[in-house]
C-alpha cells in the first residue's frame, strides 16, 4: 500500500479512537438578557437578567427559577459583559435580581 494511504488509514483510526472519547462537556450554562431605553440616541436606563443552569436535563422545570445577577455571572466566569455601556447605568443594570415577569414588564 502507497505510503500517503497508510497516513490516512492511521489518521483515520486516531480520529475514530478520539470521537469516542467523550469531550469537554460544562457543568454549567449561562444566559444574559438586555434591555434598554435610549432618550433619543443615547442609552437612558437599562435592565438586564441572568440565567445560570446546570448543565442536565430538565423536564417540568422553568427557566425563571434561576435567575440571578449579571454581577454574579460575572464573578463566577470572569468576564465583563455590557461593557459598552455607561458605566453607572451598566452598574445598576448588572447588580439587580429581577424576576422575569418584572423585567418583561419595566
């Protein structure tokens, strides 16, 4: 068998052998939501809410029940999101706990 077949079929087996390994799967996820009101086209006040999930499956339970604080989505992953913000108004939107029916509803 040519040389530069052998490569492949090796290549080959070393990428079957790594699919079955399994990969780096997070424990956790995360979502962050914005909302903003501009007077007129300069951001005025915004609100803003997180979602930290562990990573399972979940059957019956809503999305609502972990919300917690940018600031403390933040903290645990070491960004800093809403940076183009300005910052007194990126500080109050980050440090509050909404509910989600609260922050629909501002």
């Amino acid at each position: 068998m040519p040389e530069r077949f052998a490569q492949r079929r090796r290549d080959d087996a070393e990428a079957d052998l790594l699919r079955d390994q399994p990969g780096a799967i997070p424990n956790y996820f995360y979502k962050l939501v914005l909302r903003v009101k501009y007077s007129g086209s300069t951001v005025s006040d915004a609100r803003a809410i997180g979602f930290w999930m562990e990573h399972k499956a979940y059957t019956g339970d809503s999305y609502v029940n972990y919300t917690v604080s940018v600031d403390q989505i933040e903290q645990w992953t070491g960004f800093d999101f809403f940076v183009n913000l300005p910052d007194q108004i990126e500080s109050s939107a980050e440090s509050g706990t909404l509910s989600w029916s609260a922050f629909t509803s501002w």
